[in-house]
C-alpha cells in the first residue's frame, strides 16, 4: 500500500489535522449546547484532557478518529505494515492505544465516567450518540439517588 499522494500533497493534508476543536468534537458539542448541556472543552486539569468534560455528571467524553486511535486495528495494522513508513504509524497508532487505556483508568479511579465516540458515529448518528450521553446521565443519577436512599 504505497502512499498515492506526493511528499508535498501528503504534508499539506497531515498539516490541516487538529488536536482540537476537530469537525467531530464541533458536531458533539454544538448538540450538546442546543440540549442544554453545559461542559468544558478539552479540560487540562483532568487527565488526557477530554475533548468534553461534563462536569456536573463527571463524565469525560472524547471523540477519536478511527485511524489515529486504532479502529478495527486486526484489519488496519497489515495495512499499515505494508505502507510507507510503516514502523512509525504502527507504533504511532499502537502508542495512542496505549495511552487511551491509561487515560481511562487514570479517570476511572478518579470517579469519572469515560465515554469515548468514534468520529463517523458522531457524523453519521449524533442523535445517537446524545442519547448514550444521556442513558449515562439517567444512570448516574438513578444510581446517586439510590445511594442517597440507602442511609
């Protein structure tokens, strides 16, 4: 699988990649706001930095492209492994992998509800993704009314 874009083409197209504010993360959050849902975008103070923290909920939600955090990475690795610069991006990818595992115990010891989309879903089927927000949402409340109930 050679590269089909020249050196300069294929540097102008990885240049336009965000960290943030990407095309998914403006998706998610403009319906979130129009829902009523108040967050943080990119929150620092929380480990991997959430590309929306709900901060009432203590929910961390992050938006991850399919290629760079591993979708489907039995079928995306041989692939990549047949590429130009295949040790880089399989150790690239297999390193974002890693490090969102670590994120996400880091905030589940820290109390955190982690929910992580994968950037077509949101474009695709945002309604649904809303809707695993708030099926959470519902939960945790039902859950820290029955622990409020308890005493």
């Amino acid at each position: 699988m050679s590269d089909i874009m020249s050196k300069e083409q294929r540097s102008k197209t990885m240049s336009r990649i965000h960290k943030e504010d990407t095309s998914i993360e403006l998706k998610l959050r403009k319906e979130l706001w129009h829902r009523g849902y108040r967050y943080r975008k990119n929150y620092k103070k929380l480990p991997g930095s959430p590309d929306i923290a709900l901060m009432k909920y203590r929910i961390a939600i992050f938006c991850d492209s399919e290629f760079f955090h591993g979708k489907d990475w039995d079928v995306l690795k041989p692939k990549l492994e047949k590429g130009n610069n295949k040790d880089y991006w399989v150790k690239k990818i297999s390193d974002n992998m890693r490090r969102d595992d670590e994120v996400n115990k880091k905030l589940l010891f820290l109390d955190w509800t982690v929910i992580h989309f994968w950037g077509k879903d949101i474009l695709k089927n945002t309604d649904e993704c809303i809707k695993v927000i708030e099926e959470t949402i519902a939960d945790l409340e039902m859950a820290k009314y029955e622990s409020d109930n308890d005493m």
